[in-house]
C-alpha cells in the first residue's frame, strides 16, 4: 500500500515545463540487466520527475522530444530507451547476431538478403498515458526509399535477448501496428503504437515489435540509430497525454 500511494505521489506532483527545444532525456536500460530507472520506485521517479509540454515543432530536427506537429500541447509522460534491439538477416548470415551493432538495418531484396528489426521495452512502473509513440532515427537511406513502406508488427513473445537473436531464433510477429511511408535520411521515423503499448501496460509490461520493409524492387535499404549509438539519436518510445 505504501509503495503505491508512493508512485501515485509521483505520477500527479506537478511537473516543470520545459522549452520545446530542450534535448530528450531518454531512459537507458538493458535487456540483461535493466538499469535502476526501469524498475520500481526508481523508475517512477525517472519517468514522472519532469514533463515536456510543447506544441507545434519540427519533429525532425535532431534532440526534439516532439512526437506531434499538431498545435494542442503535448504532455510527455516518459522517453523510454529500448532494453534490446537488433536486426536480423537471412541466407548465410541466419545464424549471426548483431545485438552489439551501433545501427539497426532495414531492408526487402529477396531470400538471402533481407533484413529485419527487432526491439523491446519495459513499460514497468509506467505512470497513465494516452498516446505511445516509437522514433526511430534515420541514419541511411537509399535512392527510392519513398516506394517502400516501413511496418511495425506486435511480438505476442517477449522470450528473445538483443546478444542471441538471430534469422533462425526469431519470435514469430502477431498484428500489424502501424505502417508510414519510407523517408529520407536525417529526420525521425515516427510510428503511433498506442493500441500496443496500452494493452502491454495492463499486461506484463513487456512491449516487444518486428518491423520491416515492404518493398523489394530498387534501392529501398535503410539504417537507423540502434541503443549503442549516438545517445542522443538511440530509439524512443514516447509516452504522452
């Protein structure tokens, strides 16, 4: 009883707002061994401590905590850093991992040389929100990347690490979630996941997703920052209300 009215005190204290250009601060964990943020009472205070309200800004641009250009403001409740995330390849690397690599590879070019991508999150400890949003940033794309669609599918399997997934081990993806159209490099891909994510968080908090490109003909290859690179540019599921 104790510990909930703790998180409660924390989830409704009032909040700091913050210019809508103020760099993302972005909670880092690991599938091995998650950090203290992403359990129990030290989670609730690094998810509730601050919230970003903002309104109306490029969600482009590099650092932005923004997850919507409409003009109502946005409460954040959380920035939650993936605990694993990899890709995969088929053909002769099947059987290879690449859970330790600084960039996450998409792409659909026929048997032996399609890649995909892997990603997971802990949701324990979560204050209420109404929107879940999962950003990506784009650190390649090739020529026709427009012609492709970018798919996020649910993984009802949450039993798969970031440092043993390979083509071979990977968990089978249940419903699609969201699909947006390729995009050029340098920017944020945005994907709305709230349906997911929400059901996650009344469920054993554990939020686990496959995506993949659709289109096979043409240069439609792309990278994205993985949560070994650039701190400020690693994944994001975003929380808001």
């Amino acid at each position: 009883m104790r510990k909930n009215l703790f998180f409660m005190a924390f989830c409704f204290a009032s909040f700091t707002i913050v210019q809508a250009q103020t760099t993302s601060a972005i909670l880092n964990g690991s599938d091995d061994k998650l950090h203290s943020e992403l359990k129990g009472k030290s989670q609730q205070v690094g998810l509730s401590k601050k919230t970003i309200v903002v309104s109306s800004v490029d969600s482009g641009k590099i650092g932005s905590p923004v997850v919507s250009k409409e003009n109502n403001p946005i409460a954040i409740v959380a920035q939650l850093a993936p605990v694993a995330d990899s890709y995969v390849t088929d053909g002769v690397s099947e059987d290879t991992n690449f859970g330790s690599n600084a960039t996450l590879v998409l792409k659909k070019s026929g048997p032996g040389y399609d890649r995909e991508i892997y990603m997971k999150f802990d949701l324990e400890g979560a204050c209420a929100f109404d929107k879940a949003v999962l950003r990506l940033y784009i650190n390649s794309a090739a020529a026709a990347i427009t012609t492709t669609t970018w798919q996020v599918y649910a993984v009802p399997s949450d039993f798969w690490t970031e440092k043993a997934i390979t083509s071979k081990s990977k968990p089978e993806s249940g419903t699609l979630l969201a699909t947006i159209t390729g995009q050029a490099v340098n920017r944020w891909a945005e994907w709305d996941i709230t349906s997911q994510a929400l059901a996650e968080l009344s469920g054993n908090k554990r939020l686990s997703l496959r995506i993949v490109s659709t289109n096979s003909v043409g240069a439609v290859d792309a990278t994205f920052v993985s949560k070994e690179g650039t701190s400020e540019l690693r994944p994001q599921l975003v929380l808001s209300k």
